[in-house]
C-alpha cells in the first residue's frame, strides 16, 4: 500500500475498498446459486398440487444439491484454467476461491441432510 500521510483517509480508502470487496463478493456468491430458467416467478395456485409442495423429496433435494455442486466445481476449473493460462490474470484467484467455498458449503449442507 501506498505511504499516506492522512491516516484519517487511508483508513477512509481501505473501508470503502473492503466494502466494495464485500459487495461484489455478496453478488458473485448469489450469482452462483443461479435461478431454473423454467421456473416462473409467479406460479398459479393449483389446490390438487398443494400437498406435494409441503412434502419433502429427499431424492430431488440432493439432486438440487448435486446441480450445485457441478456449477461450482465448473466455476473452480474456469479459475484454475484461466490460472495455468495467465497467473497474473485480475480476480481468478479470487473467483476460485469463493467457487471452492461454496462447494464445501454444498458438501457440507449435502451431510447434514
């Protein structure tokens, strides 16, 4: 870091560059967790079909988890590969990083169910 000679706007700079950092990281992470694109937003009430929503499917909830997992792991590889290519490449790291993250949340969520 740069020699500052205003502590109070060193100190001004770095939390405004760990909230940025905190932000884009937020969006990356729920970027990840990606949205079925045929899935409406707003779905019709249908009363026969009501039942079904409340139960719990084992099998399609580590179906979901497994869609996820390959998403990230597909995420890490694109890191490290852009990583082999360019290690000086801007934000690689950071995006492997936050990849491998959320597959050991996955992994770890895949556990307790």
């Amino acid at each position: 870091m740069a020699n500052w000679t205003d502590h109070q706007r060193q100190k001004n700079a770095v939390t405004a560059m760990n909230l940025q950092t905190n932000e884009l990281v937020r969006r990356v992470r729920k970027e990840f967790q990606g949205v079925d694109p045929q899935t409406p937003e707003t779905e019709a009430y249908e009363e026969e079909n009501d039942y079904e929503d409340w139960t719990f499917d084992e099998e399609s909830e580590q179906q979901v988890l497994a869609e996820t997992f390959k998403r990230f792991w597909t995420a890490w590889c694109v890191a490290e590969y852009i990583l082999e290519k360019d290690p000086s490449k801007f934000g690689a790291q950071s995006f492997g990083l936050i990849a491998l993250g959320r597959m050991l949340e996955t992994v770890k969520a895949s556990h307790l169910m």
